[in-house]
C-alpha cells in the first residue's frame, strides 16, 4: 500500500471504517500498525505504543502543521501521556492536542472530519 518514501496510501483525508487487531480499515484498504491521518492521506506511522512517540515520529505530523488546527493523539487501549518536550515541540507549531485511548481518537476524528473540521490524527494500533 505505502511506499518507502512515505508516500501516503490514500492520498486525501477519508474516514477510518474500522479498527482492532492491530489493524486499521479505511478506503476499501487495511493496514497492520499505527496510521496517521493528515490532510495529505493516510500514511503508516512508526510507533506502536506512546512511549515510542519521539521527535521523529512527530515530523510528519509537523511537516503538515499549517493544514489541519487539532491533532488527535490515539493512545492505545489505555490513556497515555506525551512527554513535556514533545508537548511543547507541538505548541510551537501551532497545533491543538487531545490525547484519548485509539478507539476515542478515531470515532472522535470522524465525527469532527465529516463536520469538515480541519483536523489530523495519529493512531497507535490497538
């Protein structure tokens, strides 16, 4: 589906249809592991609990700052924190966050999507 560059599967913003097992279904397509959902597409992202959320996680986020005004962060199963730094990385660029477990995160995306909500999210696999 993704490519090495990171070229998104889904080259615009659509609905998450379904989740569990580690897997995400959108478009017609699944993916195993996290996604992220960005006004560019739907892209594979790295980490697979929050404790693997890093700076580098976050630049593809960053790289679209300008694009969407509220991350929602999907945790996992459980509620998680971010680190302070990486807090405060996202702050500077302007964005809005809400940390809430993955199932939250996606039902709450599609919800303020389907508004036409200006909004992106990260999605650790559940």
């Amino acid at each position: 589906m993704g490519s090495p560059s990171g070229a998104p599967f889904f080259p615009r913003q659509v609905t998450i249809d379904g989740y569990g097992d580690s897997f995400f279904h959108f478009a017609g397509m699944s993916h195993a592991g996290s996604i992220l959902a960005l006004p560019s597409g739907i892209r594979p992202w790295a980490p697979l609990r929050m404790a693997d959320v890093d700076t580098a996680a976050l630049a593809p986020i960053l790289a679209e700052a300008g694009a969407f005004e509220l991350l929602l962060l999907g945790t996992g199963r459980d509620p998680a924190h971010l680190k302070e730094p990486l807090k405060q990385l996202l702050r500077e660029q302007g964005l809005r966050f809400e940390l809430m477990p993955t199932a939250s995160a996606a039902s709450t995306y599609n919800v303020l999507l389907g508004e036409g909500r200006r909004v992106g999210a990260a999605l650790i696999a559940v």
